[in-house]
C-alpha cells in the first residue's frame, strides 16, 4: 500500500472530489518512506508500479484507497 497526498496545494474536501482527481490523472505526492519514490509526483497512469494506493486528502484527515 502506498500512501499519497495532494500535490500543488490543491486539498479535496470529500472522497467525491478526491477520486475524481485522481481518475483525472492529476498529480499527487508519494508519502511514503518506505517507497523509494517517497516525495515524488505519481498519478493514476503509475497505479502498476504502485500497487494499492491510500489517498489521503482534506487536511490529510481522510482517507480513500483506490
């Protein structure tokens, strides 16, 4: 599972706003020490090499695993 959280300043409030930017393609950043890519941008296209992905989002308070 890799955790990552909005790139850009951009904070979906609601699981909605938050899928939907991921199925956008729009880029979030990997915060995940224990990813070798932890403080880099992925987005939906790098799902394969990610595996699960914990999408954390408004304030980092909620999450949503796509």
């Amino acid at each position: 599972m890799t955790t990552v959280t909005p790139a850009y300043g951009r904070d979906p409030k609601t699981s909605r706003e938050a899928l939907e930017s991921w199925e956008n393609g729009d880029d979030w950043i990997i915060a995940d020490i224990s990813n070798p890519w932890d403080g880099k941008p992925c987005s939906k296209r790098d799902k394969s090499s990610l595996g699960d992905v914990m999408l954390r989002f408004n304030g980092l308070m909620d999450i949503l695993t796509v």
